[in-house]
C-alpha cells in the first residue's frame, strides 16, 4: 500500500467503504450464517442484487438492458454482468462460483458468492475468527525430479525460480518483521500433498505458494492468484458442481482470509508489475488441501510467453514481484489488525 493510500483514509484498506466498517459492526461471537436464497436457479440458491446492495449498504445500477449490474458506494465499484462468472471489483477481476443470473426482470448472485466473496471482500469484520499473522511459509513450487514449466530457448526451469523467487520474498518478510519458513530451501522433491504439512508444522499463519504458467499459446500472459475452492462450488476450470466440490476440506475453514489475502497480493501484483490481471480464481490444488491456515496461490506470469519469460528471467524482476506479494500482505495484516482493533 503506498503511502497517499494509507494518509487518505484509514479504512481504504477494507476496499470498502468507511461506513461499512460503522455501519456494520462485527457481530457477537459467530461468523455469519449462511445467506438465506430468494429463488433456486438451475439447481443454485441465488439472492436478489437488490437486496446484497441493502445489506451492504452499497448502491445498485442496472444498465437498462438488464445485462450489467454495479453495486457502488464512496470507495468501491462492483461490476457484474449476466451469465457471467466475473466480477470486477475497482476494475480487479474475481472469478464468482457461479454465473450472474437474470430472472423475472432482476439480476440475481448466488448466495455462495455473497458469503465466500462479496463479505470476506467488502465487509471482512463480521467474520469473527480473525487470524494472527506472524508465521509465514512460502511453498516454491515444484523441485528435485519434478521441474514445472521450462522454456528452453531461454534456459528457465520453472523449480529454480520459484525457489529464487521464494528466498527474495523471504529476505523481504523477515525484514518486515514476519517468521518466514520454506517448504524447501533446496532443488529437492517435495511431494505436492506434504506442502501443508510442512506449514502445519511450522504453524503458519498464512501460507504463500509460488509457481510461474505456461500454456501451449504463445499470446497467452500475465498473473493470477488462486484460491482454495469453497464448498459447494465448483473451481474456476469447470463451470458444474461435481461430487468432490460437495465436501468441506481443513483449508475451507479459512475461506475468508484466504479470499481478502488473495484479493490483496494480486491486487499488488498488478499495480506493481502492470500487465495483464488474469484475475483471483479457484481451484482444489493438493498443497492446498489440508491447511490449518489461510492461503494462495500466485501464478507470476508465462513462461510459454517470449517477453514475459524474458522479463521474469530478470533478477529484478523478481524482485519486483517479491516486494509487490510482500506489500500486499502488509495490507492484507494492517486489516486483520483493524477488523481485531477497530478503536485504535
Ligand atoms: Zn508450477
């Protein structure tokens, strides 16, 4: 966060509005409870946009061909469009579990996504179970036999830099202050379903994991932060809610965290590195799956890319993208810090 955004408005931080925060005061004791649905649409409960702009206390504004809805208020503008999973929020994209639905002359989202991404975005605080943040472990993706993405022509194994990346941003934390482990500080295997062990282990408070893309377009570019998908919805790659989205999972415990801590780095991400925002999507990833914490994924750019790749080869490059992932979870710590402490 740079410094005019901290000076303007202390509150800035929430993305929302300063009155959210007055308005809605955290709530005795329990997290909220599930939204009650308005209409079942194919087999999805779903809520009137109407009635998420009263609860929120936001302003709504369809367009008059009833394609797009935008939920707005003093600091914040949330675009939705019609058969569409995603959501621009101040222009950041999320990807929604399920697609914006017209009915009967109104827009409807589903209550999935007003609890697991419109609250934990817009009004943190009626989440009670506030996490510390003190620990951090940073999983460099891939190592030993299983080497990730490669570009030949210019050299680049993907398990070599995301370790490099992973001890930049370690060297940063630290001197924020934060404890910082690794799940590996070597070129060695770790198997993908040990990753949240090791920050089980080392009791982590947020868990950070690093990886670079790479698809067979070469047009194709830019950075992405998944998240762990919630239950009953199904992860960004597929559009159907299959058997396995059904199921609770450890990590889900911490959906609200680890949708503002996402929300937060790739933010960072993009108005540090610019390029393309591919946005905060969802996916059951296996070190993700039983994490006693909050915790992402960043996808830093393409290597099947040519520019990109060249840059993110690049020491300071990466540097860049450390500081940015750093920043943005200084952020996302000075709002658990004012959800925990709203007087101070
Ligand atoms: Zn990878």
């Amino acid at each position: 966060m740079n410094a005019a955004n901290r000076k303007s408005c202390g509150l800035t931080v929430f993305l929302s509005v300063a009155c959210f925060f007055v308005w809605l005061a955290p709530t005795a004791f329990a997290d909220p409870p599930p939204t009650r649905a308005d209409v079942t649409l194919f087999g999805t409960a779903y809520i009137d946009l109407a009635k998420v702009a009263g609860q929120l206390g936001m302003k709504l504004n369809i367009s008059k061909n009833l394609e797009e809805g935008v939920l707005s208020s003093r600091w914040t503008r949330v675009r939705f469009k019609k058969d569409s999973r995603l959501m621009l929020l101040n222009n950041y994209k999320v990807y929604l579990g399920y697609a914006v639905a017209y009915h009967r002359g109104k827009l409807y989202l589903s209550t999935h996504d007003f609890d697991k991404a419109l609250k934990p975005l817009l009004t943190p605080q009626v989440f009670t179970s506030v996490p510390r943040l003190k620990t951090i472990v940073i999983d460099p993706g891939h190592g030993g036999k299983n080497p990730g993405a490669i570009n030949k022509n210019l050299g680049m194994i993907e398990k070599d830099l995301t370790l490099d990346l992973a001890h930049r941003l370690k060297a940063v934390l630290e001197s924020r202050g934060y404890r910082v482990f690794l799940t590996r500080n070597k070129d060695q295997t770790v198997e993908n379903g040990n990753r949240p062990m090791i920050a089980n282990r080392y009791k982590a408070d947020l868990f950070v994991c690093l990886h670079f893309n790479s698809v067979g377009s070469r047009s194709v570019k830019g950075i992405e932060t998944y998240t762990f998908t919630p239950q009953n919805q199904p992860s960004t790659a597929r559009s159907r809610l299959v058997d396995e989205d059904r199921k609770a999972f450890p990590t889900n415990r911490y959906d609200p965290w680890s949708t503002l801590s996402s929300f937060y780095v790739q933010r960072q991400l993009i108005k540090t590195m610019g390029g393309v925002d591919r946005g905060i999507k969802k996916a059951r990833f296996s070190m993700m799956l039983d994490l006693q914490c909050p915790g992402f994924l960043v996808e830093g750019g393409f290597f099947s890319h040519y520019k990109e790749a060249r840059k993110i080869k690049t020491i300071n490059h990466r540097i860049r993208i450390a500081e940015a992932i750093a920043d943005g979870i200084g952020t996302y710590h000075k709002t658990l810090q004012r959800i925990s402490n709203p007087d101070a």
